[in-house]
DNA sequence: TGCATTCGTTACGCCACCGTTCCATTTTCC
DNA sequence: GGAAAATGGAACGGTGGCGTAACGAATGCA
C-alpha cells in the first residue's frame, strides 16, 4: 500500500528523523553502516559479507569493518558458516533489534507531524 | 496532515532510501552533515554557526567545518553579515536545492514502493 | 594429490571528522 | 577611549573509515 508524498513532506521527515539522530543517538553510525544493519535485518538471510559487498556495491573491507564496528556495539553478530568455512553467517542481535525499533518509533513520529 | 506508517513500513523506507544513496551518491555525507543542511534548507534565514551549533546541539567547529566540506562541494554558501561582521551567513546554493531535490525525489519513490 | 579459486580478514598509507583549546576580529558597554 | 564579551575560525592530537593490495584458511577440481 503506497504512501505518496509532496517533496515537502518527504524532506521534512527526512529532516526530522536526521535531526532527532543527531540530537539523541550518541551512537555515530555512518550512513553505510545504516544501510548495512537494516539490510541484515530487513532481508531474509542468511548473509555473506560477499554478498552484502554486492547488494550495497561496496568493497569488501567495508563490510569486515561495519561489522567490527557494530559488533562492539552489539548490534549485530558472526558466527562461522559450519558447512562451508570459509563463510561467515552475519546475524541479528537484540540489541540490534532495539537500535532499528528507536529508529522506526522516530520515523513514525516524524511522519505523524507532517 | 499526518501520515500513519507501521513500524515495518517506517523501516522499510528508511532502509530503501539509504540503500540507493549508497549505490548512487559518491558524495559520502555525513548523518550531521545531512542534517545541517537540510536545516538550512527548511528552516527560515538566518542560520549563523553558534545558532545552527545550538539548534543541533553540536560544537562550533563542527559546524565550521561541515560549511567548509559543504561549501566546497556546492552545496551552501558562506557571507559574512553586513550589519554584524561578527557574525557568518549561510546561504542556500542551485546545487544544494538539487541534492535536496533528489534527496526528497528518493524519499518520495521509497514511500511509493511501500 | 596438487593447484587454482573463493572467502573473509589484515596491513598500509591516506584523508576526514572529532573535541578541546586558543586566537583575531568585531561589537558592546562603561 | 578601554575592558569585556561574542563570534567564527585555526591548531592540535586522536580516532576511525577509506581503497588497494596482500594474506591464510577452506574448498573444488583436474
């Protein structure tokens, strides 16, 4: 069910969103690491780094790097891949989970201002 | 006029935005970078650095040095106020309103997709 | 069994952003 | 006039992401 927007409406909750992160989330997640964790948690897994590097067209170090990265901030997990080795399972976290619900709740709040 | 999201439609926006900034914007900005523009977009003028630092709740050099990589890109534009040489104007630019402009095109198309 | 291929990671040098601190200019107020 | 305040910016060391290029481990295939 689509949502249509004016482009005022559409930079305004942009606007929105983007300043209460700014405001309130001391967490400094770039915009590519953002696309990263809500790919692994809006798309059915599992996930490769390969196969994130190729969906976002990104190199492969920024994948390892993302997730070090949001590994400490327990947003998200790695576990080795059993039947192929040389795989790595990227994998949800509560955390993780609790980091992109704030996210949604801003969003919906934004848009409930429009 | 409000507009109503589900949590999954709220983040199902968010992350098909990020997604194609990623894939098709080398210009990496910045989640405060962002915010500061679109700020300076959708807010009334005046905007001087201390009132953009106090409005994001940000230090002053951040500002400074988000109006230089800005600037240098196009995006926005610095005069110093007549009446207080004090004080520093920030200017909107064409290429601003047409990052902007695309920006809000893809919000618009993601909220279309849902 | 060997050898090429695939996968994730690490190493390297580079560059951008960070907060703190200090500074030059301009204004204000006595 | 002169001191104090306010403004934006520069300097500093630290931190972290970047792309390229290598690497070790695991697999596939002849």
């Amino acid at each position: 069910m689509p949502i249509e927007l004016t482009a005022s409406q559409a930079l305004g909750l942009w606007h929105g969103v983007s300043l209460d992160q700014v405001r309130h989330d001391d967490r400094d997640l770039t915009l590519r690491q953002m696309a990263i964790l809500l790919h692994i948690y809006l798309v059915p897994p599992p996930h490769t780094v390969r196969g994130l590097a190729t969906e976002l067209d990104v190199t492969k170090p920024v994948i390892t790097r993302a997730l070090d990265t949001m590994g400490e901030m327990g947003l998200v997990d790695r576990v080795r891949d059993a039947s192929d080795r040389r795989n790595v399972l990227i994998k949800r976290t509560v955390g993780g989970a609790l980091y992109l619900e704030k996210l949604g709740d801003r969003v919906r709040e934004q848009g409930r201002k429009l």
